[in-house]
C-alpha cells in the first residue's frame, strides 16, 4: 500500500481565491520593498535584544524631544516602531501558512514519489508483458547514473 500522508484537492477556483488574496495582501500593504542581497550587506540587523533596547530609546527621546537633534528624525523613528510592530503579527501569520504549505508540498511530493516507485517496480516486474519495456526505459533515466572515466595511465597522477 502506497504512502498518503495528505489528500487534499485545490479546485482551479480555491487556487485562483488564494492567488487573489495574496495579491490584495500586496495591495494592502503598497510600502513593502525588497532588497538585493547588496542592500541587504551592512545592514544592522536588530534581534531580540537590540529590539527592547530600540524600543527604550526611541520611547525615552520621543518623552524628552528637547535633546533630540535636528538632524535626527524622531518622527521618523516612532513612525519605524509603529509600522514594524503592526506588521509583526502579520510575518507571524505569514510565516505559519508558509509553513504549513511547505509541508503540505513537502507530503504530497513524497506520497507521489513513493507511488511512482512502487508503480515503477510494477512497471519492471510485469511492463515487459505489456509491451511497455521502452517507455519502462525511458522513465528510468532518472535512475541512469553518469559512470565515471577510469583514469588512465596518462592521466594519473604519476604522468605528472
């Protein structure tokens, strides 16, 4: 018996509705930007830690804007802040769908790949019979391994 860790059906319909809603999410959120992985060298990146500290800064200049700068932007800064903590539960929930994707492609590739292994082995064990031992050959390409050149004599390491 073949493997079937999931079944699910996507209707052209559910794929398209998904599709959309991702883009409307785009939509929704028209300041998002990408960055090339130039963009992305010598960024600092802010983690757990760094973040409460963020936070404390940020929080103790906008109580006290008189030692702020003119050249420092706490508009700017406390505009940062907010957006970065509305979009955090956001990446939360966009990271626990891609998750769950990733693991549903992930159980569907290995229940087919398991049935097309098992579907093989029935294709060399009775294909022959059938008339389908050459296209039991072409399909097991992908089993074909590359077989390496035996080194010879002149391109040993003693012809050297």
């Amino acid at each position: 018996m073949s493997q079937n860790m999931v079944s699910l059906m996507v209707s052209e319909e559910q794929a398209s509705s998904a599709t959309a809603a991702i883009a409307q999410l785009g939509q929704a959120l028209p300041g998002l930007i990408s960055l090339t992985p130039d963009d992305r060298k010598g960024l600092l990146y802010m983690g757990p830690r760094s973040e409460v500290f963020c936070e404390q800064v940020v929080r103790v200049l906008g109580q006290n804007p008189q030692i702020v700068p003119p050249r420092m932007d706490l508009a700017e800064a406390l505009a940062d802040m907010d957006a970065l903590n509305r979009l955090r539960p956001i990446q939360d929930q966009l990271r626990q769908l891609q998750s769950r994707v990733d693991d549903t492609v992930t159980a569907l590739g290995s229940d087919l790949m398991d049935f097309s292994l098992e579907g093989y082995a029935q294709l060399k064990l009775s294909g022959a019979a059938e008339g389908l031992e050459e296209l039991r050959r072409e399909i097991g390409g992908r089993f074909s391994r590359r077989r390496r050149k035996a080194a010879t004599p002149e391109s040993g390491p003693e012809a050297a």
